[in-house]
C-alpha cells in the first residue's frame, strides 16, 4: 500500500481525469447534430443518422474492449492503464477535431470508447492500492469527479461552442486531457503489479526450488494464467453469489436510467407547453440530478466504508426506484426539483457500490479484468435502455415509461441480499521455507 500522503495525492491525479473525461464527453455530446452539419452529413434525417450512430459508437467498441485493458493492467501496470486511458481520450478527440467527413467521425468515436476507459483505470488503481477501509470512500470520491463533469461539461461546452466553435470544444479538451496524462506518468506511484511481484518473489525462491520445480507449482501457475482471464473474469462474476446480484442490479439500474432519460425531454414537453420554457425546464432539472450525484456520491462511499455494500444498494437502489415513481405526480415543476435531486444522490450510490463489491472479490491478480468484464455487463443496459424506453413509451405513454421503470428498479433492489450460504474462502498459501 502507498503512504497516505502518495495515496491522497494519487486520488486528486485520479479525480481530475475522472473529471475532464468526464466533462469533455458530456461537453461535445450534445452538439454532435451541430457538428455532423458543418461535416455536411446531408438531409436532416441523414444528419439524425450519423448523430445517433456517434453517440452510441462509444459505447459499443467500450464494451467490448474494456476487459481486454483490464487484463492488461492486471499483467502490467495499472498505473500506466490510467495514462492509456488519458492519452486515448485525448488522442481521440483531436481526431474528431481534424474529421473531415461524418464517417471519420463516427469511426473516431469508436476509437474513444475503445482506447479510453478513465473509469475501469482508476477503480482498479484503487482497488490496488487503496487502504481496504478506505476504498469506499475512494470510488465515492470518484464518482463525485465524474457528477462535477457531468454538470459542469454541457455548460462549458455551450459557451465553448458559441464563442468558438465545436472544433476548438475538441482541441481544448484533447490538450487538457494530454496533459493530466502527462501529470499522471510523472506523480502516480504504486505501478508494480502482479506479473512484477510474481517475478521477484521468484527471484527469492532458494536454487534448489528454481532448478527443480514441481509438477503441482506448475499446474498452479497454470491455472493461475487461466484464472486471470478474460472468460474466466466473466464466468467468476456470473457464479459469485453477492457479485452476480450486484452486477444484475446494476444492469437493471443502467437500463432503467437510460431508458427515462430518452423519454425526459418529451416527458417535461408534456408538462411545459411552451418549447423555450420546456428546453430551459429540461436543463434545470437534469442539472439538478448532476448536483444531487454531486452531493451523494463521496457521502455513500463513506457509508460503504463503514455498512455491507449490498445493504447500501438494497436501500439506495429503493429510493431512488420511488423517485421515478414519484414523477408521475401532477405536481409541477417544482415537485420536479426536489424529485431530480434526490434521484441524483440516491442514483449514485448504486454502480460505485457495485464496482467497490467486485473490487473486494477479487484478488491483484484478476481486478482489473474483473471490473472490465463488469463494466462491459453494465454497458448493455446503457445501450438497451434507450429502445426500452421508446418501445414502452409509444405503447402505452411516456409517463408509463417511469412507472415501468420505477417498478424494476424496486423489484431489482429487493433482489439484492447476501446469500444465506456464504463461498468458502480460498486456503491460505504458505510462502516456502
């Protein structure tokens, strides 16, 4: 573990990229439809295309890579995965400044997803080199960076945008990110990982034992090789008791999430007839869930600190399911205030205290491919979520969209309890004499 001056000093390294990955995406999503018309992308409903396939590229190619960084930071260093991650962000958004075509834009937001991963980074730093009765309290702290970009970004890129316009929105960020890479190489500590360990404790085993190894510590650093990867993070998630209802719940949330904020905007239009009053209704109040996030989210690390993990969830992921619920009261706007608030500080309690439940089950050797595999589950509800919502909203109403919504919300929270039988801890192996 580091000192407790290093490991604060990596935590404000960490929350800053935290933040201006953070920011810079929330910063530039929603002027995508601006951009794709100065990339001359074509009729409007071409323009609605290639816009929806670049706000989704992200996470599609996010998915499917981000265990495979995981592994890598599990077999090198996690430090280093935290400057990748920083270094692709930023690369990737000075491309989508230089895209001449919608297609060049679309492909470099793939590589966005693909070759950023600022979150799976930093969880598994600190779940590396975090003290054990701090790693709650680190994640929250975390989570509370990512709630400040998210607030902060849309309004800065506004004003970015209007000034300048997008394509310096794009060239700031890549050259502030580039530099918190920079930052991250020189200041944070703690990269040995497991691989390097391994390697020097085996220069510490006598010569008798590096001449004639046995045919049992040979099939154990077989099965340790297979343990450590990428199916095997998946399969041990899935036959976790306590993981696999976490990271179920989790998917659920995501889902749950995503799918009322697709249907928010014409769900306040519904309400505020007016079209300017209804765009600057909308923004109030999604503000408000980014200062509730704000607010809540370093206070549940700390509660996760001191109570069970899945405790914490059952009661997080329950309010906030009664807050979609409580949308549908006809109450106004300013009901709406108080709603989006405390949906924001109950809501981000709930993944932070999921990826905080993979981190303790798992060992230095698997983390960071187990919090890949897991963000990558998690990413499905993000992009189910969205068609979910139009499907229940064009069946039978946008306000059933957050009753529907709501309800899973509540049912998967109940899901979430320790099991009764709990997996038998692994047998402690003794260091040779």
């Amino acid at each position: 573990m580091m000192s407790q001056m290093a490991w604060k000093q990596s935590v404000r390294i960490l929350w800053g990229g935290r933040f201006l990955s953070s920011a810079g995406l929330t910063g530039i999503s929603p002027f995508i439809p601006y951009y794709m018309e100065h990339l001359n992308a074509g009729t409007p409903e071409e323009v609605l295309l290639w816009t929806g396939l670049s706000v989704s590229a992200p996470a599609l190619s996010y998915a499917l890579l981000t265990p495979f960084w995981g592994k890598i930071g599990d077999r090198w260093s996690r430090k280093w995965m935290v400057v990748r991650a920083l270094v692709g962000l930023a690369l990737s958004m000075f491309l989508m400044g230089i895209a001449q075509t919608p297609f060049q834009f679309f492909l470099f937001r793939l590589c966005q997803g693909a070759f950023g991963g600022i979150s799976d980074a930093s969880s598994a730093f600190v779940g590396t080199h975090a003290p054990d009765q701090k790693q709650g309290s680190a994640l929250g702290q975390l989570e509370r960076a990512s709630a400040a970009g998210l607030l902060v970004g849309p309004l800065l890129g506004s004003i970015c945008v209007n000034t300048w316009g997008s394509r310096p929105l794009l060239f700031i960020t890549a050259s502030l990110t580039l530099s918190f890479a920079v930052l991250a190489a020189l200041v944070l500590t703690g990269a040995t990982t497991h691989r390097t360990r391994m390697a020097k404790n085996n220069n510490q085993v006598s010569p008798v034992v590096q001449q004639q190894p046995s045919a049992a510590m040979s099939n154990n650093r077989g099965k340790n090789r297979n343990k450590s990867g990428i199916i095997h993070a998946f399969v041990s998630l899935v036959t976790h008791p306590i993981a696999r209802r976490l990271v179920i719940a989790g998917i659920i949330f995501k889902l749950a999430d995503f799918a009322t904020f697709t249907m928010f905007t014409p769900f306040i239009r519904e309400i505020v007839p007016s079209s300017g009053a209804a765009a600057l209704t909308v923004g109030v109040l999604l503000a408000m869930s980014s200062v509730g996030e704000l607010v809540g989210a370093s206070w549940w690390g700390k509660r996760n600190d001191r109570y069970l993990p899945e405790r914490n969830l059952r009661l997080a992921g329950l309010l906030c399911g009664l807050c979609l619920l409580a949308h549908t009261l006809p109450l106004g706007v300013a009901w709406l205030l108080v709603v989006r608030f405390l949906q924001g500080f109950f809501y981000s309690a709930l993944l932070q205290t999921v990826m905080l439940n993979v981190l303790k089950s798992s060992t230095d050797q698997d983390r960071g491919v187990r919090i890949g595999a897991t963000n990558s589950m998690l990413m499905a509800g993000q992009i189910v979520g969205p068609s979910i919502g139009v499907l229940i909203g064009g069946v039978w109403g946008i306000p059933a969209v957050f009753l529907v919504m709501g309800t899973v919300m509540l049912a998967a929270s109940l899901a979430v309890r320790r099991p009764a039988v709990h997996e038998p801890k692994a047998p402690v192996q003794l260091p040779l004499q």
